[in-house]
C-alpha cells in the first residue's frame, strides 16, 4: 500500500514577521522547496499488547533459569574432594629447652671519660665551662695511659702564673714583717733588760741609806720602787709583743700556704687538661646536648665539668646486659650456657655463660604508664618486674661491638638422643597429648606420654616409635590425607 508523508505548509515555505512579506516571491526570485521524500518502509506494523506483555514474561523467565542455573552450582557441597595434610616424622635428636630475654651489648671493662672539674679559679664564678681542643676519633683502638682529650688551657696557664708570682710576692712580703717584727720585739726586749739593770741598781744604792742624808735616801727609795714597776711593766709588754708576733707569724703563714695551694689547684687543674685514659680499648664518642642539639662531642665544643662525652671500651671482655621476667629467674643458674644472637648479624651465633643475676627485681614499667586502680600505688609497669642478668660473651669477635641490641637464649634443658616431634603436631584431647599417625594415606588417633617440652618441641616418652609419620597440626575431618 502507498503512503505519503504529510509536510505541513509551514515547513515548506520561509518565515517572515508579520506583514513584512508576501505568501510567494516574484518569479524572478523564486527558489524550489523541498519535495517529499516517499518512506521506504512503510507505516510501522501494528503490533498488538498482548504480544509485548509475552515478550517480557518470556524474558523474565529466561533471566531467573539462568540465576538457578549459577546459583544451584555455587551452591554444591565443595568437600567432596579430600584435602591434603603435610606430615613430620618423629626422630631422635638433641632436645634443647631455652629462654630468650633481650638485653644491649657492652663492655664489663671500661672507662668513663669525663670534662675534668676545675679546682682552681674557674669555679669561684659557680663553675665555668671548658673547650675541647683535640679529641681521639670515635672507632680508634687506644691504648692505657694515652691521651684521648685535650682541652683549652691558655687561661689556665695564664692564671698559674699569676698565681705564681702572688705566691713570690707573698713571701718576699712576710718575710720582710716577719723581719721587723723581730726588730721590734727585740728593740722593746732591751729596753726591759736596760729597765731591770736600772731597777737593780736603785736596789743597789738603797741598801746605803743608812749613811746617806734623808733626802738622798727618799731618792734612792723612789728610784728604786720606779725601776721595779717599769721593769714589771716592760716585762709585761715583752710577753704580749711575742705573743702578737707569734698570731701576726702564723697569719702571714697562712696566706703564704693559701696562695700555694690556689698555685697547686691551678697546676692540678692545668695536668686536668690532658685527659688520658686508665684502659685501652675502643673509643665511643657519647651524645651530648650542644649547639642547641643532641649530638657527638666534637673538637671546639664547650662542656661542663663533670659531664661525660666519651668511652673507652675493652673489647676483650664484651657482655649483654639484659633483663628477665621474675617468675623465670628462679630457673636459670649462675654459669648456665647460652646462645648470643646480634640484631645486626642473625645468622651468627656466640657462645656465652650467666656470669650474674641480680638481687633484686627492678620495674620495667617507668613515667607515662597507666596508673593502677584506685588504692594502689605507682602505674601498670610498676607490677611487671623484671631482673638484671650479666651474660658474658666467651667468643671473641670484631662483629661483637657496644651498644648494638642482641638476644640470649639461655638453655635451662638439655636432652641428647631422645624422641622429638614437633609442639603444633600435639593436640589434647580429654585431658590427654594425642597426635594423628599417617596409616596408609589416613591417620588415625594416638596417645601419647610427653616429657619435656619447649616452644616449639616436646620429647615423646611413650606412644610413638622413631621414623612414624605424624600430622603437623591436628586433624579436623576424616577425609584429610597426608602429604609428603
């Protein structure tokens, strides 16, 4: 059947406003329009509702087979396929039962090396600090006596020899009051003596009043009674004068020896400024607050007296200084063997011994902890003891260096040739040790008696015989079958 296509007028003909143009052109300015184009297929075909409402029932039907489809087959039971079970064999080996605690090597020999404090005039200010000069480089083996440090001493021996020419000038000072003293006090000695003849004469000429007038008599008894009182007079005198000489002699003796000693500080103090070590060993260069920072001493930085930037470490008789809970130090015994292990080098083991055990239990907790409950004192790393333990290394090596952080296993059982299997192998099961032995491609249950157990080991006494084959962790189904 022919159709056509319906174009509105509108379409074919241009739009102009409203009384602008005409409905048609002139023909000298008259363009062709569009002409219609026939449609190639037709009128759509009509196609009834209830053929759609089959199509989309059909289509819902095809999505939810297809859904069961996929979900019935995730649905299927996955154990129908029995899994596999890795196996251990039960052998005789040596058995080791060992502790392990951390600690940090160091030296059991060493020497502390510390800015010198100053004796002499440096401290009447309240202390004063102290420059490094030369410093033994960090790494350096040393030997004992040699000098590792040096500090800035132009001060210091400018001041020894002030000291020392205060010293001189001192002595040259009492000396010469001592000598005018002794002028003095001998000066007023012979006046004494000069009094006491002249006394003794009055005496003398009194005994011959007797044939003198009376007038030369009451002389010679004035003279004489005024000799006698100067005499006791100067005689008074002389002993206060030797008693003054000797305090003025002893005061100027004790600002002699103050200035010697001041000189003697000042020389201790300037011997102080060569700092030389009473070991040989390692040189460690300590870190020190400096500069506004944390850092290793250094040639040119100033510190305190006291304070401690270096050591000087015996590589000889290296140790781990460790700790240990409490409730384990009652095992370990004093010369009990142990294995050294470095963070640095794991692979490498070092033989050392229990050279110490502390004798009282320390706090592992320290500031910042929590605190307890109500009622109790200090925080919850307070209730966690722990003991220092001394482990001396009995190796030598150069790998074997300060403050690098290590672990000890300290053996506390040690059993040769006895029947070893593996911890994670052993279940228990109503109150009983059981393992799961490899029979023919399936396990079955046995008991067994267990000695000595560790971490990861437990000696067998009974139950099992040497080369059987045991599951490596417990059975859980039936179906598990070993694996080699």
């Amino acid at each position: 059947m022919a159709t056509s296509a319906f174009t509105p007028s509108w379409i074919s003909r241009p739009i102009f406003a409203a009384g602008s143009a005409p409905d048609e052109l002139p023909p000298t300015q008259q363009q062709p329009g569009p002409e219609p184009v026939p449609d190639p297929q037709g009128e759509p075909p009509n196609v009834p509702g209830w053929g759609i409402a089959l199509l989309v029932i059909g289509g819902i039907l095809a999505g939810f087979v297809v859904y069961q489809a996929f979900t019935g087959q995730a649905a299927q039971p996955t154990a129908v396929q029995p899994t596999l079970t890795s196996t251990v064999a039960a052998e005789k080996t040596t058995f080791e039962k060992s502790i392990r605690i951390g600690g940090t090597v160091g030296a059991t020999n060493f020497a502390m090396i510390r800015a010198p404090r100053m004796r002499g005039g440096r401290d009447r200010g309240g202390g004063s600090s102290l420059t490094i000069q030369t410093l033994a480089e960090g790494g350096t083996v040393v030997q004992a006596g040699d000098v590792v440090a040096e500090f800035e001493s132009k001060s210091t021996q400018d001041q020894m020899d002030t000291y020392a020419s205060m010293l001189a000038q001192t002595r040259s000072q009492t000396a010469t009051r001592k000598a005018e003293m002794l002028i003095a006090t001998e000066t007023l000695r012979q006046n004494y003596r000069t009094t006491k003849a002249e006394a003794e004469k009055a005496a003398f000429d009194l005994q011959t009043a007797e044939v003198r007038s009376a007038i030369q008599a009451e002389i010679f008894q004035l003279l004489a009674e005024e000799g006698t009182a100067s005499t006791e007079q100067l005689e008074q005198e002389v002993r206060l004068q030797e008693l003054a000489d000797e305090a003025e002699r002893r005061s100027l003796d004790i600002t002699v020896e103050q200035d010697q000693k001041r000189l003697d500080r000042t020389e201790f103090d300037f011997e102080k400024m060569r700092l030389r070590t009473p070991v040989g060993g390692l040189v460690v260069i300590e870190t020190m607050f400096s500069r506004g920072s944390f850092q290793q001493a250094s040639p040119g930085d100033q510190v305190y007296g006291g304070a401690y930037f270096m050591r000087i470490v015996d590589l000889s008789s290296m140790a781990v200084y460790a700790e240990l809970n409490q409730a384990d130090s009652q095992i370990i015994e004093l010369g009990a063997p142990v294995i050294v292990r470095l963070d640095a080098y794991p692979d490498v083991e070092f033989e050392g011994r229990i050279k110490n055990v502390g004798a009282m239990a320390t706090s592992s907790g320290g500031s910042g902890g929590r605190r307890g409950p109500p009622g109790s004192s200090g925080t919850r790393g307070d209730w966690i003891k722990k003991v220092p333990v001394l482990v001396e290394i009995v190796d030598s090596d150069e790998r074997i260096q300060p403050d690098l952080s290590a672990s000890v296993d300290v053996i506390v059982d040690k059993q040769e040739d006895v029947l070893v299997i593996p911890r994670a192998a052993i279940a228990e099961v109503g109150g009983a040790p059981v393992v799961w032995v490899e029979d023919d491609q399936a396990f079955e249950m046995r008991q067994l008696q267990l000695g000595s157990i560790s971490d990861t080991q437990a000696v067998v006494v009974s139950g099992l015989n040497e080369g059987e084959m045991v599951a490596a962790q417990p059975i859980e189904a039936p179906t598990q079958l070993a694996q080699r």
